[in-house]
C-alpha cells in the first residue's frame, strides 16, 4: 500500500513542473489528498463496508472539492492536477499513468444499473472542463482537449476535442501529449 501512495505522489511530482518539493507537495495537493483518500474508500468498499466508504469518501469530497465514488477504480500512477470541481462516477474505470485537469467529469448518462461511466485506458489525459459521459472507453495514450463533451469511444492514439468530440489521431512524435491538451483545442499541439 505505501508502495502506491509513493507512486501517487511521485506521479505529482512528475507531472507537475511546479512541484519542486516532496515534502509540502504531500501536505498540500488537494488531487494527491483525494486520491489517497480514494485509496482507503475503495479498500472499505471492496470489503463490504460500502456505508462507511460513502462516508469517508464525502467528507474527502468536502476537504478537497473532488469526487470520486468509492466505487471507482483506479490504477496506479495517476494525477489530478488543480483538481476543483472534478467528479469520477461509480463504474469508471482508470489505467495507469492517466491526468486529469480540473472540472473533468467522467460520468455516467443512465440511471440503469450496472456500467454506466467511462473506461480510461493507461496514459489518457482529460483536459479541463471536458465532459466523458456513458460507458465509453478513452485508448490507450489518447487525450480530451479543454472543454470538450466526449460521448463516443476515443481509439488509441488519438485526441477528443469539440463539442460533441470528433476524434482525430496524434502524431507518435507528439511531447505536448503528456503535458498540454488544452493546446489541441487551439490547434496550436504538435499532436496537430
């Protein structure tokens, strides 16, 4: 488990130029709080205490602003940056090494049960204020730009940015991929 949360907060300092000290990054990155916070309401919900896993996945919600179910799964490695505002529904699913920029919602559009929020697959990055809705999946080091609405399957690779999105690839020689989406809704991305 402290090999994990050592990973979250080394994904905090990779991912963040910003972050120069590991020290106040730990006591201060309400995205590093949450996840870890995350962390523990996922390990009570597994276990069964799903009554105590809403609680303690609230109050985490009301100390850091984000949201996410304790229902959610979540893989290794993975970032919110400035994460204000940010909801992760019951069914998402994470991969490794994923971001997300605050005001991100991966939610879901039905109230029936069973899978009803996004599937997010190892390196994906969410830009701020986009909107991932229904059991879609994101590919494997594929991007929402700033704002977009995504409501489709995004394929490896490839980036989501409009409202609805339109898919569109990225270039393999792309280095704005893991750091700036919000420059693909500009057209001004290498990935373009």
């Amino acid at each position: 488990m402290f090999e994990l949360l050592r990973e979250d907060l080394d994904a905090a300092m990779n991912n963040d130029p910003a972050a120069t000290n590991r020290f106040i990054v730990a006591l201060s990155y309400a995205g590093l709080h949450a996840i870890w916070a995350h962390r523990l309401s996922h390990y009570l919900w597994n276990c069964g205490f799903t009554g105590l896993a809403r609680l303690h996945s609230q109050w985490a919600r009301f100390l850091t602003g984000i949201e996410i179910h304790p229902g959610a799964k979540i893989g290794r490695r993975f970032f919110i940056d400035h994460g204000m505002g940010i909801v992760i529904g019951e069914t998402t699913e994470i991969g490794n090494d994923c971001m997300l920029y605050h005001q991100v919602t991966l939610g879901g559009r039905s109230l029936e049960p069973g899978k009803r929020h996004p599937t997010l697959k190892d390196g994906v990055v969410v830009g701020s204020g986009a909107k991932v809705l229904g059991p879609i999946t994101l590919g494997t080091h594929s991007a929402v730009g700033a704002n977009a609405v995504v409501v489709n399957d995004v394929p490896d690779h490839h980036s989501a940015i409009g409202i609805p999105a339109k898919n569109r690839p990225i270039k393999p020689d792309t280095k704005t991929v893991a750091y700036d989406p919000c420059l693909w809704i500009l057209g001004q991305g290498e990935g373009i």
